[in-house]
C-alpha cells in the first residue's frame, strides 16, 4: 500500500485576508527546532500505524514552509527516510514557497536536504490583486521566481495562481464585461506563469471562507465577489488557455505537463493512506475490513507546541467500509480518471442523463467527468448520490 507524508508548517510573514488554513504570524521568527522536536515526537507515536507501507511522498505545506531552518527540513526528511527504509531520490518531496523565499541559495540549500518538487505561491503577477490578496511579495517577484525554480535543477515545479480576484476599481459597477473573461488580470496571471513552461499549474477560484477578513469585508459591503457567471466563464478560459499550451486538466483545479502530476495530491484523490504531521494536519488509514480511520490534529501552533502528541488530536472517526467507498468514488469523480465504466450499471438510466447534459463522458472504458463536470463538480457529485 502507498502512503505519502504531509508536514503542516504553520508560521508566515503576515495572514493573507482569504487564508483560512492553520496559520499563525511570526514577527519574531518560528521556533524552528521546537517544531522539528514536536513534529518528530508526532512521528514517533505515529510510524507504527504504517508499518509496511511504501513510502512515496513527503509534502511540506503551510503557512510557508520556505521560511523553516533548511537544516530542520533536512533532519527531517533523513529521519522520515530513515524509518520507512527510502531514499530520498525515489520519492517525491515537494515543499511550499512564498517568492521572496526563492533565491538561488535557498533553492541549492533545500535540494540537498532532499526537497526535488518545489510550489511557488505566485497567487497573481499585477500589483493590484498582490495588495488586495496581501501578499507579501511586489509584481515581478513571483515571476522573476518561477523563472529561477523552472531552471534550477528541480524534477519539477508548480505555481498557485488565483482567478477571479475582486478588482477594488470596480466594486459594485455593472461594467465587469458583462462575463466575458478576456480583461481578467488572473487570466494574465495564467499565461505569464505558463509562459515559464513550470511542470505543475494549480489554478484556484477565490473562495471567501468563513473565518477569514475578506468574510467579514464581504458582510459590511466592503469587498463584492465576482458572481458566479463570471467565474464559470474564467474557468472555462483558463483551460482553454492551459490545455492550448499543452497541459492536462487531470483534477478540478489541477494541471500538468504530461507525466508531471502530482503524486502526493493524487494519494488523496485516489482515497490512500496519508500520514499528516504538525498542527491541523490530517490523516487518513486504511483498514483491513476495507473501512479507514480518519483524524485532525488541533489548529493552534501554540498547542501543538505544548502538548504531547498523545494530546494533539481534535477529531477522529472510524469510516465504515460502504461509506468509505462512496467516498473514494466521489473523489475520483475530482479527476480526469473517473470512474470504470461498470459503474454505470448501478444507475443506467442517471448516467445516461448525465452524459446527454454533457457532464460525463465515455473514454477508455471510463466514466469521467467532462470540463462542464469539473466546472459543476459538486452538483454532479450530488447527482450521482456519492456526496
């Protein structure tokens, strides 16, 4: 059975107005070693759960994991390798970045410490949706650092690039051209960024999240979301755009050169084994009846510091083997892969509604969702009764 890591480093610059991840602010600087200490503490309550699994990916996610100590990352990486018997060339180790991050330096540095896939957050390339999405970096660095991951020696990098950033300049104006997608600044974001040719696009609608400043904003009238026309327009204009310049809308939000996908994210997807450490992180086991145990850590960093691993859990659930099934169906529902053609039987007449409004289709002796599919994703999903 494969298995892949997540490793949650919780500590940024400054929290992003839509973040609502497991964050917190660091004006002094993270507690580099007392997080690898507790992260390893983590680790060794847990390693006996996957015993005789294989060991395929390491996924540093955050926060911003390119502002932890490289040398906490390469203990770490060593230890994980260590106890799974892996060595770091077999695996894919992928670690998120903020641009100001990505300098020639780090990028040698973290290569040693074993880290072969980089994520640059280059989130947009204007300087308006930078501010309004209060990112910490100006126009021109998230480029300037793609431009120097692409040929840095990596086996692959991707970028974050948000679409349908409310524009402050027309707040409440009815000219947002009336849908059409051709003036949005994420879709140059899009292009600028495939233009550097990087192995991986992940391409996000923004979602105003409950906890978040742009939640409240939103609630005092202060920040007006794109409507829901317009962001299925930029969707189907983003891949347009990607798949013209040769990438491979293989799940919801994700693109790829061939053969470049990414092996961590497609672990969830396909409903396997996943260990997460470190605050807020979740994971997922698989059981011998066919069922999983499902468990979340708790979000605070401070919490996680303070507290024995045997304490750290927020939230677990034992998932019945008919539930769990349903739930691995619903994911491959997420991706180009889909689902075999046999499933089609349970509901003949259903799936054949769904092929006529062009939400399914046929391929390979698969049923696999269509752009539109991906585009109503949720509501196919909840036709289907897998939901």
């Amino acid at each position: 059975m494969r298995f892949g890591i997540y490793i949650h480093f919780p500590w940024c610059r400054n929290r992003c107005p839509y973040c609502d991840f497991a964050i917190a602010v660091a004006p002094a600087g993270p507690p580099h070693q007392a997080y690898l200490e507790a992260v390893l503490a983590e680790l060794d309550e847990k390693v006996a759960l996957y015993e005789g699994k294989e060991l395929v990916s390491i996924y540093f996610g955050g926060g911003t994991p390119s502002l932890w100590d490289v040398a906490c990352v390469r203990t770490l990486i060593a230890d994980i390798c260590a106890r799974f018997d892996a060595q770091p060339s077999d695996l894919e180790i992928s670690l998120e970045s903020n641009p100001s991050d990505c300098t020639s330096h780090a990028f040698s540095e973290w290569q040693r410490a074993g880290v072969n896939r980089l994520l640059i957050g280059v989130q947009a390339t204007n300087s308006q949706d930078l501010v309004t999405l209060g990112r910490d970096h100006a126009m021109g660095d998230g480029l300037a650092a793609l431009a120097r991951g692409v040929t840095g020696g990596f086996r692959s990098v991707g970028a974050d690039v948000i679409l349908g950033v409310p524009d402050p300049k027309r707040q409440g104006k009815a000219s947002r051209d009336e849908g059409d997608p051709g003036h949005d600044e994420g879709l140059r974001s899009l292009r600028e960024v495939a233009e550097l040719r990087p192995q991986h696009i992940s391409a996000y609608e923004l979602t105003i999240e409950e906890r978040t400043p742009f939640a409240k904003m939103v609630a005092r009238g202060d920040l007006i979301p794109e409507d829901e026309d317009r962001l299925a327009s930029l969707y189907i204009a983003a891949d347009a755009l990607l798949t013209g310049l040769g990438y491979e809308h293989y799940e919801v939000s994700s693109y790829s050169l061939p053969g470049a996908r990414a092996r961590h994210n497609s672990l969830y997807w396909q409903g396997a084994d996943y260990l997460g450490l470190g605050n807020g992180a979740a994971s997922l086991l698989l059981l011998g009846d066919g069922g999983a145990r499902r468990w979340q850590n708790k979000r605070s960093a401070s919490a996680y510091l303070r507290d024995a691993p045997s304490q750290h859990v927020d939230f677990s659930e034992d998932i019945a083997a008919t539930d769990f099934a349903i739930e691995r169906r619903w994911l491959a529902m997420r991706t180009r892969d889909g689902l075999p053609e046999s499933e089609g039987e349970r509901q003949p007449e259903l799936w054949s509604a769904l092929e006529r409004e062009g939400l399914v289709e046929r391929k390979d002796g698969r049923l696999v969702p269509t752009l539109r599919g991906f585009l109503y994703n949720n509501q196919l999903i909840g036709r289907l009764g897998i939901g």
